[in-house]
C-alpha cells in the first residue's frame, strides 16, 4: 500500500507534467519520489496528489402497481478510482489543478442510469433507453489554470465552484465540471466571488454538455449560450455567517438564495442554527413556474459528546405544469445544480407545489462503548400538503409521503487501511398519494425499499 502510494501514483501525476529528463531514476524507488519533492520549484514542492479507491453497491426496489408487487429499480455494484493533483503556485500567482476518474460495473442488473458510471448517451437530454450496460470508463473532471494575487484569486478551464455563489455541482463519489471561469476577493469578513460557465456535465456523463431550457431534443432554440452567477457571504466575529447569491441562465431562469447561519456553544455542546430561502422565477418566454417559485428551509443541530441531534424543515411553493422546485439554472437533472444546503438522504426531494416536511435524527459514535471508528443513526422524514402539478386533471389529490433511514458506518483508526470507511445507508420510503410513480406528482415515485453500501479508501500525500 506504502509503495502504491508514493511511487506509482507520484510518478505517474508528475512525468505527465515535466520532462523526461527532469527524472532520471528508477520509477520504483523512493528516491525519485523524494528528489520530486525538493526540485526548487513551487509548482511541484507545495503540490498535492489526493484521490481515492472507492466500491458503491445499490439495491433499491421500488413498488409497481402494474404489477403489485415491488420489482428491481437498480441493482448494481461500481467501483471507481480517482487521483487529483493540486500544484503550487509559480510565483506564488500561477497553478494547475487536474483531477480524472474512472469507474466500472462489476454487477449491473437493472436500470443503468445508476448515476455511479457513465451511462450510454452523450447528455441529459436524450436518453437511450434501449442501451442496457453503463460505459466503463473514465473522465476529466478537472483541468485548470489557477491565479492568485494579494486578496484576489481565479480559476479557468473544467472547474467546480467554490466561494459563495449560487451555482453547485452534482455528485457521486465525484464532483460534476463546468466548462468556465471564476473569480472572487476576499476582504477581511466579507468574501465575493463571480462565475460564467457555457458547459457542464453531471458525473455520469464522460463530456461536457450545453445548457438547454427544457428536457427536449436540441434545437436551436433550445439552447442556453451560459449560466453564471454573483455570490457575497460576510462572516461576523462571534460566527454568525450571512450568504447571498444570484443566478441566472440566459433568457430562460433567474434563481436566487439567502442564508443565514450560526454556531452557538449551549450546555457544553455546539448548537448549530440555519435558515434558507431558495427562489427561482422565469428569466424569458418559456413558462417553467407560475410567478415565483421558492423553498423556504431552517436547520437545527445539536452536538455534545458522541451524540448528534438534528431537526430540519422546509416549505415549497412551485405552481406550475412543473409543479415541483429545484434550485438550478435549467431544469433537467444533471444539466446543472445549484448550491443548495440540505440533505437528508431519504430518496424524495420534499419539493413539491405546497409541501412541507419535517426530518428529525440522532446520531451515535461509539467510541466510548469501546468501539471506536464505529458510528450509528437513524432518522424519518415525514412530507404533507403537496399539490400535483397544474396540468394534472384531480387537483384535489394530496401528497403525502415518508421515509425511515438507518445508518452504520465503521472508519479505519490506525494501519495502512487509516481513514478508510465503510458505510450502510437503508431507506423504507412510502408515498401516500394513491397514485403511480411520476403521475400527478411529477417529481414522486412510489415506495421504495432502498439499500446502499460504500467502501472508500482515501489517499494523499
């Protein structure tokens, strides 16, 4: 493991960026290793090399009343690699950050957009639903030029957010790329930051896309030249943190938040405080909401000892023929994300025209049972009042909906295997609508029994 980590990951990140005769030495011994370290050169001595081994195993089944009976969603079992490299700045101004992934179904026995690998079509927007297997492969996700200057900074290329803004990516075990720029300042507690992009991609998908308005087939008018966004957040002394951005694809979306946030020490524990306000409206001609759309959420978290308490709530308002909220610049997954806060990991959004939802859990580490590295938790999440869309011909049907999670988790303490972490996430999630998946409710399905197990084995030196 010690070998695999410092020679055949280092050498093969850092002869892919300087010349062959910049390295003399035997690939396998320690000695390249080292003198590639102290080569005088900030590039390379302040530079990173991060990544991961990773194993993700899913079997959810979700219920068919076609059939009565609850049949295979998906049932497969992924593993995926990644090496990320980070330089160091050339006079302390210029970088270069690369990140690339690859991932492979070793077992794949129902649908394939599993989102863990690459599935078989180029984009969002055109699925082909008669390709069975996903495309092992591998992918970019990462490839920038960095600057940094006094209190200013930028980045270009195939780039993540970061900063304040509005604009966030989609995630597995990777992040999602656009295809832009971005730059911020910092100002003592206030940070600022501004980003464009004119292509992203989800992490299933091996190419970067352009944004498009709706989920049709490309046309020209259906293209969106970019998406970009402005972001503030000022941070007080005593913790308390204000967060603002605004949004917007052109021509077709404007979408905008507010947060507010705060840590608190209560009773020898740290109280966590939150409250949200997500908002989306049309930007152009195409209709996706009936006036302003929005998600209103608060978050509480209460830490002390090996206990974890949290309680959350939303509200959402998204009248429509949509009839649901999502916080992105376009509308279909995976055609681009924003940078919303919650996640409560209980298979429904909880974001339909007129829902509220409350999610409550408790969390336990063990290591003073004398299990350490071992943690447990449960939580439910139970979601009312949802209203289907406009469109939908018995405007009297409610959603309701729940879900029950269980968690156990185990990380590595010490040894070669250190940091590496095992985890079980299971799901029993029920809607109470009456009606079948995605009929009324057009961001619902029916109940599902859903189990997900994870391996990841982090690196970095």
């Amino acid at each position: 493991m010690a070998m695999f980590k410092k020679t055949t990951l280092a050498t093969a990140i850092l002869l892919a960026g300087v010349s062959s005769t910049a390295f003399a030495a035997d690939m396998t011994d320690d000695s390249m290793y080292n003198a590639a370290k102290s080569t005088g050169n900030a590039f390379f001595d302040d530079a990173s090399v991060t990544g991961g081994l990773y194993t993700f195993m899913r079997k959810r089944d979700r219920y068919s009343q076609a059939d009565g009976k609850m049949v295979a969603n998906l049932d497969h079992t992924t593993a995926l690699a990644n090496v990320d490299f980070s330089s160091g700045y050339i006079n302390d101004m210029v970088g270069f950050d690369f990140g690339v992934f690859a991932a492979a179904d070793l077992t794949q026995n129902a649908a394939v957009d599993h989102e863990f690998n690459f599935v078989p079509w180029d984009n969002p927007y055109d699925p082909i639903w008669a390709n069975d297997k996903a495309d092992n492969g591998a992918s970019i996700y990462k490839a920038a030029l960095k600057f940094k200057m006094a209190n200013t900074w930028a980045k270009a290329g195939y780039i993540q957010p970061s900063g304040p803004g509005g604009l966030g990516v989609n995630w597995n075990f990777m992040p999602g790329t656009y295809r832009g720029a971005q730059a911020g300042a910092d100002f003592g507690s206030l940070s600022v930051a501004y980003m464009w992009a004119d292509e992203y991609k989800a992490p299933w998908f091996q190419d970067t896309y352009a944004f498009r308005t709706k989920d049709a087939p490309a046309g020209m008018d259906d293209v969106v030249d970019y998406v970009h966004s402005f972001g503030a957040k000022y941070t007080f002394e005593n913790g308390l943190i204000l967060d603002g951005a605004f949004s917007q694809s052109k021509d077709y979306l404007d979408t905008y938040h507010g947060k507010i946030k705060h840590n608190l020490k209560v009773a020898d524990g740290n109280l966590f405080l939150a409250y949200h306000y997500y908002g989306a409206e049309d930007a152009g001609d195409y209709e996706v909401y009936d006036g302003k759309a929005w998600m209103q959420a608060v978050q509480t978290s209460f830490s002390k000892g090996a206990y974890t308490f949290r309680a959350e709530a939303t509200i959402t308002k998204a009248e429509g023929e949509k009839g649901y909220f999502v916080y992105r610049t376009t509308g279909p997954n995976g055609s681009s994300q924003g940078a919303m806060d919650l996640w409560w990991d209980g298979r429904s959004d909880w974001n339909h025209d007129g829902e509220k939802a409350v999610f409550i859990g408790a969390w336990r580490d063990l290591a003073d049972l004398g299990k350490p590295g071992w943690s447990v938790g449960a939580s439910y999440i139970y979601g009312w009042d949802g209203k289907p869309a406009s469109d939908y011909a018995d405007q009297s049907v409610e959603l309701k909906e729940e879900a029950f999670n269980l968690d156990v988790a185990y990380t590595f303490q010490d040894g070669d295997w250190k940091g590496t972490r095992v985890a079980a996430h299971m799901t029993k999630y029920n809607n109470r609508s009456g009606l079948d998946s995605w009929t009324g409710f057009k961001n619902a399905f029916q109940d599902e029994n859903d189990l997900k197990l994870s391996l990841v084995v982090p690196y970095s030196f």
